[in-house]
C-alpha cells in the first residue's frame, strides 16, 4: 500500500481516530506539527505578566511556542478530551462546605489520560510500518498476531496531557476539536467545555482536520461571573487574580485583597465553565475513575484544618488535590472559614493559630479577623504574645484591628 496517497492517509487517520474514542475520548483532532495560531498571544500574555509565579512558563516559552523546538522529528499530533462531567451540582448556603473544582473531584486526570495515550501508541506501533505495510486500517486494534513484519525504521510518539512543555489549547483548537472561549477555555459546540485534554505525537503524516471557527458571539457571561474579575477582557487571564491559581499555584500567602472575593473554594474553581451556555448540554461522562471519592464534593471544612501530613496524603492519594500540599490546601481552607464568617469555625482556626506552617497560621489570623468575636479576638492576642515569624504578626495585628 502507498501511504502517500490522500485516500489511504485518510483512512489511517480515521482508524487512529476510532481507536482512541474506543479509549474513552469523545474528542479526537488531529493537525501538524507547528507553531500554534495562539503562539504570539502567549508570548505577549507572559510579557505582561499575566503568568504570575508560574516561572516555569518563562523557561519554557520556546517549546512551547514552537514544539519542534522539543521534538523536532514529530509531524503530526493527535489531540484528544476525556470528558470529566459529573451530574452533581454546586450547592449553595450549606453551612461551612467548601468547593473542591470538580476536575478533581476523583482519580488524578494525568495518569489515566497518560495510560490510554500510551496504549493508543503501542496500537499504532504494532499495526503501521513506516514502508507502508499495513494490516487492513478496519482491523487497527485487532489480534497483535495478525500484524505485518515492521521496517527497520520505526514509529516514534510522545505522549503529554498538562505534563509537558506545549500549548494544549491551542493545540487541540488547531486540531479541529474545539474553539479556545473567551474564558480560556477549549469548547466543544457539541459537547461543551469539560474536558481533559492530552497528545500524542507521531513521527507520521496523517490526513489533518481544521479548526472551527469561534461561536462565542457576543456572549459575555463568563467574564461577568469570574468572581474576583481575572478576566482582563474577552480570551485575556490575569492569572495573578484566578482562583485556580490562587488556590493551586500560587505557593505564598494570597494577596489580602482577594481572599474575600474567593468564597468558599479550597481548590480550583468551576464559575466560568458554569455559566457557560455550551455545557448546558454537556453529558456526564462514562469513566468511573472521575466520578467523586467520599469527601471530595463539597467537603466540611472545619475538620479539614487539622489534618496531618500523613493524614492530607493519605485522604488526597491519587487526586490532584495534593499538588496545592498540605500548607496551601489549609491556607486556602483558613481563607474559606473566613469568608463564611461562621463563628463554629473559631476553635479550629485558634488551634491552626498554632500550626506548624507560618502560612497557615497567618491566613488562620485574617480568618478570625474576619468572624471578629471576642473568643477570636482572645485567640489572636495570645498567639501575638509568642509567634515570632514577622508575616504572621503583622496578619495578627492587622486581624485584631478589624476586630
């Protein structure tokens, strides 16, 4: 068979295409190896600063504004979604709850995305020569047996979902499987916006699918509902005010201006994709590995607070949670409490007075300021007579002015 020609490139696409939806992605593009369209925009994004302490952007702005850049023998990349929608809604008023982004609600995306990307290659691998000796493309998949001899030469893929050096979104919008929104995100018109998505790349040309167009219109509810404003205008994040990134990246205390804009979330965020016309449609998904682990959909807070490191490990193994480590992740619980202003919260908060972690003590010291009772007023004061860290006295002192 000649690969070269147009019809057989297809029908090798198509079969590449089928395997990985037979791998639990409802979303599947798949374009060249280029610069992405967004590529400029990511550039100027980092110019202004917008990425924060997210230095690791910085250093890797050339791979990922070029990805031959960091695998220059790649000609193809197969972009692919898992869909991670759970029916549960947020909910409301129910006392002192916090909000966990439902992403990471079950199992760690990274390693099931990774496992089905991995296997996806090894399918290829063993059913493609690169001479153009091909099992029949309707049987890609079949009994390993019934592959040809490979070439010398031989298949070469790499596989990425949020772990690597590339542009995802962009990535996946160049594939054809979706439009980047103007909350950032990559939206399918059929199947809306809640999506892992991953790569594969291959040594291969395949028949390549184009992007849509935009179909955000004139739609503006996202960027309204961002509640501390990150939105510097339609497709622009301030990364420095997203509560994804104030609860998970950021490793040092929140800035105080912020912190009463955050609610009750502890993890992430979801607003801008809850607002989003285009999942109201959206399906729940089918993998069992994302739907909620007990505790991790709307969790109490305040027996939050006194968690261990080994008991933070062991609650979150396996979820994404535990990137936020145990200091961020109490950091981030302290400045919920805050927030709710629920006074059944004050005994728990004085004990975090007393944490390890001057991070956590100081957003416990703004949590107390912000109930303002005389129990959290007699807290902070005691604690002031013996922490030594300047940071967290300073946040006692500023709590016991607000008091």
């Amino acid at each position: 068979m000649n690969i070269g020609r147009a019809e057989d490139l297809t029908a090798l696409t198509h079969a590449i295409k089928e395997q990985a939806q037979r791998l639990g992605f409802a979303l599947v593009g798949v374009s060249p190896v280029k610069s992405p369209a967004h590529e400029e925009s990511f550039a100027e994004w980092l110019r202004k600063g917008f990425a924060g302490e997210m230095a690791y952007m910085q250093r890797t702005e050339g791979p990922r504004r070029d990805p031959m850049k960091l695998l220059p023998w790649a000609k193809s990349v197969v972009s692919v979604g898992m869909n991670y929608q759970t029916p549960h809604k947020r909910a409301e008023g129910e006392g002192t709850k916090g909000w966990i982004s439902r992403y990471a609600w079950g199992d760690d995306y990274h390693g099931v995305i990774k496992e089905r990307l991995e296997k996806l290659l090894v399918i290829i691998k063993e059913n493609y020569s690169m001479f153009g000796e091909q099992r029949p493309l309707d049987r890609l998949g079949a009994d390993p047996s019934d592959r040809v001899v490979q070439g010398p030469e031989q298949i070469e893929g790499k596989v990425f979902t949020d772990s690597g050096p590339v542009l995802e979104r962009a990535l996946a919008a160049g594939s054809g499987i979706g439009w980047i929104g103007k909350n950032t995100m990559l939206i399918s018109p059929e199947k809306g916006s809640w999506f892992f998505l991953g790569e594969l790349f291959l040594n291969i040309e395949l028949d390549y699918d184009r992007p849509i167009r935009d179909r955000c219109g004139s739609c503006d509810l996202c960027l309204k509902a961002c509640p501390t404003g990150a939105f510097v205008g339609p497709y622009v994040l301030d990364a420095r005010r997203c509560i994804s990134y104030l609860t998970i990246e950021l490793k040092t205390a929140i800035p105080r201006h912020l912190r009463p804009l955050m609610g009750n979330h502890i993890f992430g965020c979801d607003v801008c994709q809850e607002v989003c016309p285009y999942n109201v449609k959206a399906k729940p998904t089918e993998e069992g590995a994302y739907a909620p682990r007990q505790g991790h959909l709307a969790p109490e807070l305040i027996p939050l607070l006194s968690l261990s490191d080994e008991e933070f490990k062991r609650r979150f193994r396996g979820s994404p949670v535990l990137r936020a480590k145990r200091r961020g992740f109490l950091r981030n619980v302290a400045v919920a409490l805050g927030n709710l202003k629920d006074k059944e919260a004050i005994p728990a908060l004085a004990e975090a007075l007393d944490d390890r972690e001057p991070l956590v003590r100081e957003h416990a010291a703004w949590a107390l300021g912000r109930i303002g009772t005389l129990k959290a007023r007699g807290a902070l004061e005691e604690r002031l007579k013996v922490e030594s860290e300047e940071d967290v006295r300073c946040e006692i002192r500023d709590a016991l002015a607000a008091c």
